[in-house]
C-alpha cells in the first residue's frame, strides 16, 4: 500500500489535536481525566461491540440491557477504583462504583434470562472479555494517574507512585501508544504486503510489527537519552519527607511535604544505631585542602574513609581523622583506602555517604 500523503497529514493533525486534549484532560486535575476516560471508555464500547459483531453475528442479538448495561458495569469499575481525591460532597465515588459494580454483576445475568429468554454464555463471555480489554484497562489507567491524591494511596500500585510520576507514566503511555499507530501506518504504507485481517484489510502484519519495534525503540532511546535519576523513569530519589495534611493551594491534588529529613544516603548508622549526618564529615574533611574529593562507605560493623588527593600520605588521615570519627560512632574496624575508585550511583552521581549494609553491588567507575 502506497504512502498517501493527504491521509498521513489528516492522521497528524488528529493526533495533533488528540495530544492537546489528552494533555488537558491529563494536567488541568483529576476531574478532567475522569472526564475524559469515562468518553474514551463509552466510545471503545461502542467500538468494540461493533467489532465481535462482525465476527460473531449473533452478538447482533443482544439486548439492549445487555448492550448497555455492560458498558455501565465497566464504568462502574472505573469509579471503583479512585480515591478520596474524587468525592462529591461527603459521597466518594469509590462508594457508588462499588454498588453499581455490585448491582450490574448481579442484575447482568439475570435480566439476560428474563428479557432473552436464554443464557448465551458465549455472548456474556464476549462481553465480560470486553471489561478485561477496555474497563479493567483505563481503570488502571486511572488509578496510576490519580491513585495517591488524597489518600495518599493507590489501589493497585502503592503510595510510592507520587501524583506528578502517575502523570508521567500516563503520558508516556499515550505517546507509545500514539508512535505506535504512527509507525505502523507508515511502515505498513511503505513495505506492507500481508493483511493482519479481514475485518481491517488496510491493515498489515508488516505494520503492526514494526509500529511494535519503532514504538519500543522510541520509549527505550527516551530513557537513554535521559539522566537515570530523571522523574520519568527513576522516581525512587532516596528522599526522606514528611508529608502534610493539607491540602495543596494550588489547588491540584499533589501531595504536599511538610519538611524535608534528608536522604537515605547522607547519613551512616553505627554498631549502636547511633546516626551520624553527612555533614559531620563535609565540616570536618572540607577545612583539610589537601583533600581533593572523598567518600565514606560502612556496613554493619566497619567504616572505610576513601580520601583523594595527590599526597597520597595515608598515615597522615588515620591518625587526624579516624580517633575523631570514633568518638561519635562506633565500629568494630575503620580504615583509610587512598585513590580508590568511588562506588557510584547508577545514574552516575558521586556519593559522600554509601550504605552497603542495602546494596551488595556497585558499579565501579571514575
């Protein structure tokens, strides 16, 4: 099939438009999302039913309960899975998606004997499979985006998804998703030859396998050409905070800290569990300008000082500096390594405080 430009210009200025909607519906809050998946959840019914009837004929048979009480069902599941972020005045919407989730699973199978007049366990299946394809989907879909607002918490994925990370995700998803529909036309326009189905004639094997491995590649090139520690991919920052109460005035759902501790990597723990900051060795080694750069690395019973500097003297930094370091923390052996490669963290950063009593590997670079 031909690459035909007025389509692929059509196709662009759609995705052009879809990508300032969705990103509307996506950043404005929580309630624009809501908004906008509960349309996008209707319109894949209506989509997906259309389509098992083209495979399936007596799909056509349906009742109209059936029709739209299943789209209903999935809805339900959808408000199911929000949070506290979502309530209409004291009524969460979590509430009413689990009744109506209830009512439907319930009232579904019955009204399909009583206004049928029959069980057809195949159309219930086609059906039920459509919750899996499209309702389960964008209600996970919605929880990663708004699951911790409010309470904090995520049904499914855990309160370390902060709010701005559940964004990102979504974004990221949308734009696989939109690369992927991209590259498999122009892919299948250019070198396409084997039809993927009937239904869809237009669409080729060669396409949709290449729009898969264009779509992968983008995302993985994405996170190469980006810093490890970058939100986008690694949100995990060691950062140790206190988290408010009260609500954000900027009027969005974020998670709103309180005050800032530290992190997990600036302070070291003694045989005692006695804690020692950080910055008790950047006060007492950044006064000494022999010291180029160092690093102080303990596991459960020793410490090691690794001091660079072009002296080289090592006799000179265990007796200045290991008697003051024993007098606030506690450890069966200490020790001084000079010029030592620094372990690292996996984006690359030095690090003055490293805690091997966690990690058992290091990546070892200068």
């Amino acid at each position: 099939m031909a690459l035909n430009l007025q389509t692929f210009k059509t196709r662009t200025l759609t995705a052009i438009v879809f990508v300032v909607i969705m990103l509307g519906g996506l950043l404005i809050n929580q309630w624009t999302f809501l908004v906008l998946f509960s349309v996008i959840h209707y319109g894949c019914w209506i989509e997906y039913q259309k389509l098992i009837a083209l495979i399936d004929n007596d799909y056509k048979n349906i009742s109209p309960f059936h029709k739209y009480g299943i789209r209903l069902l999935g809805f339900g599941f959808m408000l199911w899975v929000t949070t506290d972020a979502f309530k209409i005045g004291d009524v969460a919407l979590y509430e009413i998606g689990w009744w109506l989730l209830i009512v439907m699973l319930i009232a579904l199978p019955i009204m399909e004997i009583v206004v049928s007049r029959q069980f057809n366990l195949k159309n219930l299946g086609y059906s039920f499979l459509g919750l899996l394809y499209i309702s389960i989907s964008l209600g996970l879909l919605l929880n990663i985006r708004c699951g911790p607002a409010g309470s904090k918490d995520s049904l499914f994925f855990g309160q370390e998804f902060m709010l701005v990370v559940g964004e990102v995700i979504c974004l990221m998803i949308i734009a696989s998703l939109w690369i992927n529909d991209t590259m498999a036309y122009i892919v299948g326009s250019l070198i396409g030859k084997t039809p993927f189905s009937s239904i869809s004639p237009k669409k080729t094997w060669e396409g949709t396998i290449g729009g898969a491995i264009l779509a992968v590649a983008a995302v993985t090139l994405t996170n190469y050409l980006i810093n490890d520690a970058f939100i986008m991919m690694k949100y995990n920052t060691t950062d140790i905070v206190e988290f408010s109460d009260e609500p954000c005035a900027c009027k969005r759902n974020f998670p709103v800290i309180s005050k800032m501790i530290g992190r997990l990597n600036d302070v070291v723990v003694d045989m005692d569990g006695k804690v020692l900051h950080a910055s008790f060795f950047g006060i007492a080694l950044s006064k000494d300008s022999s010291i180029h750069q160092y690093q102080v690395t303990f596991n459960g019973d020793s410490l090691n000082l690794n001091i660079h500097n072009l002296q080289n003297d090592k006799d000179y930094y265990v007796n200045k500096y290991i008697p003051l370091i024993q007098k606030y923390a506690r450890f069966d052996r200490y020790s001084v390594t000079m010029n030592a490669p620094f372990e690292k963290a996996p984006n690359g950063k030095h690090r003055e405080v490293v805690d091997k009593r966690k990690v058992k590997e290091y990546i070892y670079t200068e």
